[in-house]
C-alpha cells in the first residue's frame, strides 16, 4: 500500500476537490516557515509526530526534510526516542483506565 508514486495523486486531489485541498496546502506552508521555531526543529518535531502516527509518507518527507534544513542523524535518533517515549507514555496513562 505504501508507494511513493502514490503522492503524484495530489494533483488530481486538488482538482477534485479545490478548496479545501487549496486551503491545505496554503494552511501546511503557512506552519512550516521559519517563526519562532526554526525549520529545523519544525522538521524534527514532524518526524517524531510522524513516527507516532507511523506515516511512512510523512515519515520519508519530513526525515529528508530535517536532512535539508540541517538536522543530524544524532537528532533524528533522539526525536525518534523521544516518538517512543510518547507513545509508550500514551499506553501507560490509558492502560490506567484498565485497573479498579
């Protein structure tokens, strides 16, 4: 199911749905120019979130995009474990739902 190819479908989703798709992309670009965060941390937080989500789309884009913005695979490690430590924090606070 996971091709890359796949994201040259983005064209015809913005045909086939304009607005919204024009408000994705406007809304997306928007998020990840340089403010206040860097792009390079901006990046790496999209990998971490990626990572939770387990998007391989945004897990490929988001790694070369840190890559780009400067980020080393030091930094790509340490926001991987940080992903883990989330994520497994997420199962430990929801599995208290399980105990009386």
């Amino acid at each position: 199911m996971y091709d890359m190819k796949n994201l040259t479908k983005f064209k015809k989703l913005g045909e086939l749905a304009p607005e919204g798709f024009k408000g994705f992309v406007a809304f997306d670009e928007a998020v990840f120019r340089d403010g206040a965060i860097p792009i390079k941390y901006k990046e790496l937080m999209a990998v971490a979130v990626a990572l939770t989500t387990q998007c391989p789309y945004c897990i490929e884009v988001h790694t070369q995009k840190a890559k780009k913005a400067g980020a080393t695979e030091q930094e790509l490690a340490e926001a991987t474990l940080v992903a883990a430590a989330l994520r497994a924090g997420g199962a430990m606070t929801h599995g208290t739902h399980t105990l009386a």
